[in-house]
C-alpha cells in the first residue's frame, strides 16, 4: 500500500484527516470560544507510515548527499552541527 501512494504521488485518504477537539485553557470562561486550544488527533497508522516516509527520504538524501553539511536544520542534530554554524 505504502509503495502504491508513494508512486502516485497521493497521500492516502486516512493522511489527510483528522479528529480536532478542543482543550479548554486554564482560567479562562468555558464559554468563551477563544479559551480553548485546537488539537488535531491523527490516526496512529498514518504517522507510522509518516516516519517510514521520512526515514526513507532521509537516507536517500544523506546516502547520495543532496544536502550539503551547512545544511542542517531540519536533519537531527549532532555535536558537529554546531561547529559548522558561521561565526557572526
């Protein structure tokens, strides 16, 4: 399945919802709309596959060195990360 939406290029249709409910805020009047935080809830297959995806997509980027070593910012972070940063 995975391969399948992959090579279409489409996420599957669980990936692009999501259960929303909502936190009150300590405090603040239940009534009040705005007191309350949005959560989205997403379905625990969804972001498996979501992790897969991003394992994937990490090792062919670092396997045939797309990025270069400066550029880090979303990569996981390593002690050498911050010894490349420019000096200002």
């Amino acid at each position: 399945m995975q391969t399948e939406q992959t090579s279409k290029q489409v996420p599957p249709t669980g990936w692009k919802s999501a259960k929303v409910i909502s936190i009150p805020k300590p405090g603040k009047p239940p009534s009040d709309p705005g007191s309350h935080k949005p959560i989205s809830l997403l379905s625990n297959f969804s972001k498996l596959l979501e992790r897969v995806e991003v394992h994937r997509l990490n090792s062919i980027i670092h396997q045939n060195h797309i990025l270069l070593p400066e550029k880090c910012g979303f990569c996981k972070k390593t002690v050498n990360s911050l010894s490349n940063c420019p000096n200002h």
